[in-house]
C-alpha cells in the first residue's frame, strides 16, 4: 500500500506568531536586526527571548515600575526590561543599579542616575553582555490594565460588566442593596 491520505488539518494554517515588529519604528527595526544576528549567532536563550518580546505588541510589554527591579535585583546583576521602566514614588530610596530598558520615564531615568546607577539601552546592552550573561530579565504584569478587569465575563467570575453609564439609576439595584435581591 501507498501512502494515502494528507494532513488535511494542516493544510493552509498560518503560523500566529509575530516575526517582526508590526510598528514601523527605525529604532526598533535596528534592534530587531541587532538581536537577530544575535539570536542566530550565540547560543544563549536570552537574545532568542529579547528578539520575541521586541516583535510583541505595546499591550504585550507591560511597563515596570522601579521598585519591582529594585525586588528583582540581586548583586551586580543588570536588569533587562523589554518595555518601559516606570517610577514609583512610594520607593523612598533608590539604590545603585544597572538597568537596560527600551525607555525610560523622565523621572526614573534622574533617580537610577542620581542614585549612581546607570540606564542603558539594550544595544549598549548588547555591546556589554552579547549572550546576557550577569543579566535579570523581567517584564511587568499584563493583566495590570483596566481592560484586563473586564474580560473572560460569566457568572461567578467576578469580572467588571462594562456599564453604559455610571448614573444613580444605572446599576445600583440588584446586587448592590440587600433590599433588591442581595448585597455584594
């Protein structure tokens, strides 16, 4: 017998994943060819991680505040976001640190520095640490957003109902007074 058949479920599936960046930015194109080379010339996992999450959408790199790479950093390690690094003002004392990042806030950038710490980009980066060696790589939460309280709705999920209005006559009653019907 020959082989018969074909893998009909196969057939005419594209591949979901991002392989470049869907903004037109020259910055990150430059990047994106940088780490490229990387990736396919180093062994090392940490530019092959770089390289997807430059590919993500805005939504998919979530900002990190400053206190959460202070938490995360241990010795004289770098700390590598592939996102924005916010400030925290509820950090009173910053410490020395070493910081690469695609941006950072205006304030953030006078404390790390004030506090003799030092912000690179990821090219200098990569200049320094080609295989991320000595190196923390974090991200921030992604479900951090306001949109993120409203998805997966359903009974019992506890999700944000997406309200037309926030009146007093609009969603005040069930659920809201334990005169009509029950009190969350």
């Amino acid at each position: 017998m020959g082989n018969y058949g074909i893998d009909l479920k196969k057939h005419h599936v594209k591949n979901s994943n991002r392989t470049s960046p869907k903004s037109d930015n020259v910055y990150l194109a430059l990047l994106v060819k940088l780490y490229r080379f990387l990736a396919r010339r180093t062994d090392a996992k940490f530019n092959k991680v770089v390289l997807k999450r430059l590919f993500m959408s805005r939504v998919n790199r979530p900002p990190v505040s400053l206190s959460r790479v202070v938490r995360s950093v241990k010795g004289n390690n770098t700390v590598v976001v592939v996102g924005t690094v916010t400030d925290d003002s509820r950090l009173l004392e910053v410490p020395k640190l070493s910081v690469a990042a695609l941006h950072f806030t205006k304030t953030v950038k006078a404390r790390i520095l004030k506090a003799g710490g030092e912000c690179l980009t990821l090219d200098q980066l990569a200049l320094r640490a080609p295989t991320g060696a000595n190196t923390i790589l974090i991200r921030g939460a992604k479900n951090a957003r306001e949109a993120a309280k409203h998805f997966g709705f359903g009974p019992h999920k506890n999700k944000k109902p997406y309200v037309r209005s926030e009146g007093r006559k609009f969603e005040r009653a069930r659920g809201k007074r334990s005169s009509r019907g029950f009190k969350v």
